[in-house]
C-alpha cells in the first residue's frame, strides 16, 4: 500500500529552505555593504592629500615664504577651506584678508561672486582655485 507524502513535512522544508537562502543573502549583502567605499568614511589624510594637489601648481608660483592674503566662499565649508589652503601651502602664512599684494581666491564649491574692486585676476588654476594681486602693487 502506498501512501501519499505528508503535506506538512513539505512545507516545514520548504520553509527551512527558503529563511536559510534569505539568510544567506543578507549575510552577502551585509558583507558588500561593510566593504564598499563610503564617501562619508573619508579620512583626513586624504582630504589633506586632495588639498595639496589643489594647490600645487599655484604653489610653485609663490615665494616660499612671506605673508598671502586670502578670499573665499562663503558657507559652512568656508572656514575648513581656508585651514586647508593655509596647511597645503605652509610654510607660507595665509592671512584670511584681502589687503595684501598678492592673495590667493579659493572658491571650492561655487565660482567667485564678488571680488574686491582693488584685486585683478593674475591667473585661473582650476577647481576654483584663483592667484589675485593688487592693482596698486603693495
């Protein structure tokens, strides 16, 4: 005589069957959501690092010491820029003021809304980074 399978035992397999898959699958997603780049999760290394290439070609183009003036954007980021221009371009001192002979323009996020009228262009580096000097030459 043959009997027919017991429906439940089906079920509680299939059911093992599939938590253990789902299971597995939020372990594998777990696994790639730890190992991805996280763009929150950079350190300061490297934005010290992505600073210096910055301001590397306009560097080379200042003294290697003295005093610079300095412009920024404004905003949440404007004061962590300017410690930032001043660390990539140490040992040169950065003064966060607009009357010097030559002052650097750092404008990160946005271009440069308004420039003080005593300044004039000497040359654009990229990435919003500007080298301004006095009309007037002090």
């Amino acid at each position: 005589m043959h009997f027919p399978p017991d429906p439940d035992s089906h079920s509680t397999s299939t059911s093992a069957g599939i938590l253990l898959f789902a299971f597995c699958c939020l372990l594998s997603t777990g696994r790639l959501l730890v190992q991805s780049p996280n763009p929150t999760r950079v350190s300061a290394d490297d934005i010290a690092q992505r600073s210096d290439q910055r301001f590397a070609a306009l560097k080379s183009r200042l003294p290697a010491s003295g005093v610079i003036g300095y412009i920024g954007g404004p905003g949440d980021s404007a004061t962590p820029d300017y410690y930032l221009t001043q660390y990539a371009l140490a040992p040169l001192v950065v003064d966060h003021s607009p009357d010097h002979a030559m002052v650097i323009g750092n404008f990160p996020s946005s271009p440069p809304s308004q420039i003080p009228a005593h300044l004039r262009l000497v040359e654009d580096f990229g990435e919003g980074v500007f080298l301004y000097a006095a009309k007037d030459g002090k």
